[in-house]
C-alpha cells in the first residue's frame, strides 16, 4: 500500500494552451503518448460513494473496472480498481478481474458498501506530463454514459471542462506543490459529476 496526494488545478478551457507553454517552459515533458481512459463506476441501489464523496466522509470508496479503450470491457484489457481515502491518505488498489462478465451482470459484493452494480461509464482523453518530478494529467473529451444491467445505454453528456491533475507521493509536501504550480485548486469527481447529470437527465425524462 502506497499512499499519495492528488490535487486537481482550475485551468480554464481556453487556457490550455497557456498551460501546456508553461510546462514546457518549466522542463516538463510527455510521459507518454496520449490515451483514451473508459472507467465503470459501481455502487449500491443509495448511491452512498456518491453521497460520501460528495460530503468529503472518510473512510469512502470508488469502486471501478477500468480499461484503455472505447471497447466494451474485456479481461484482457481490463482492471478491477478500489480508490480508498482514509483518515491516513489516499490509495488504489489494482487486480486483475477474472470475474469481469459477473461483475458487470450482478455486480461486487464490498465489505463496507453491500452490493454494487455498474451504474455510469466515464471515458476521457488522457495526456501524461511530468513537471518538476511531479506527474500532472490533462483530460479532455469527457464522456458519461448510463449503464443499466451491466450494458452501457443512453449518452449522458460531453463535459465542457478540461481536468487537470497531479499526482505525487505522500512525501511531497503540499507546500512544494503549490510554489512548483501556482494554480488554483478546484474540487471535482467525474464519477459525481456522472452521477449529476444522470439525475438531470431523469429529471428532464419526468418532465
């Protein structure tokens, strides 16, 4: 278990030019090349990560099979990951799932959640930096789907807005983050931000 801090930075859309100028002008380079993240959030029939993510409660969980496609899950391309924030920090563990077709049938059974099924499908477009020994991510063309009975259904929305991310070890004070990027911080989930508009999008279905 390694525990590490993520900070995601408020950059406008239209600034991200500007942003990209300032990590190369800071030494900063491609890790590697840009890539299509597709996640499948679980949860259980209350929604109570959402909740909890949304109250900031701690101990809480993000449960999701996570694949680099915009294909249809398979265990070869596939990883089972459980997002932890503790009183302690944060960690990920990540597993191979060999259960993948009962996992997204019936959904997982969690010690502190019950039963969770797939509910929402996030894919995004991912370009990978690392500035002053620091990773930083930008993601773009932000995707949500609805997931019913284990299979994606109906197209939510595209985000508008463009997430950029650090990602440093528990090591890393919080005071070197904000002198080596001088950028304002902002708070987002795009497993909340999915769960939102999923509502929104029932609401408008009600009216």
């Amino acid at each position: 278990m390694s525990f590490r801090k993520e900070e995601k930075l408020k950059i406008h859309k239209n600034k991200l030019y500007d942003l990209i100028d300032w990590i190369n002008s800071n030494g900063g380079y491609i890790l590697h090349e840009k890539r299509i993240v597709s996640s499948t959030y679980f949860d259980n029939d209350q929604f109570q990560m959402y909740h909890d993510s949304e109250e900031g409660s701690v101990p809480r969980k993000k449960i999701r099979i996570r694949s680099y496609t915009n294909e249809s899950h398979t265990e070869n391309n596939s990883l089972l990951e459980v997002k932890i924030s503790s009183v302690e920090g944060r960690y990920k563990t990540v597993s191979k799932s060999s259960n993948l077709k009962k996992y997204l049938a019936i959904g997982v059974l969690d010690s502190d959640y019950g039963i969770c099924r797939p509910v929402l499908r996030v894919s995004y477009r991912r370009i990978y930096y690392k500035v002053h020994k620091i990773r930083l991510t930008i993601d773009h063309d932000i995707r949500y789907r609805r997931v019913y009975n284990g299979k994606e259904c109906s197209f939510l929305e595209k985000d508008p807005d463009v997430i950029v991310e650090l990602k440093a070890g528990s090591n890393v004070s919080t005071k070197y983050l904000y002198q080596m990027f001088p950028f304002d911080r902002v708070r987002f989930s795009k497993y909340s931000r999915a769960v939102q508009m999923l509502r929104m999008n029932m609401h408008r279905s009600n009216i």
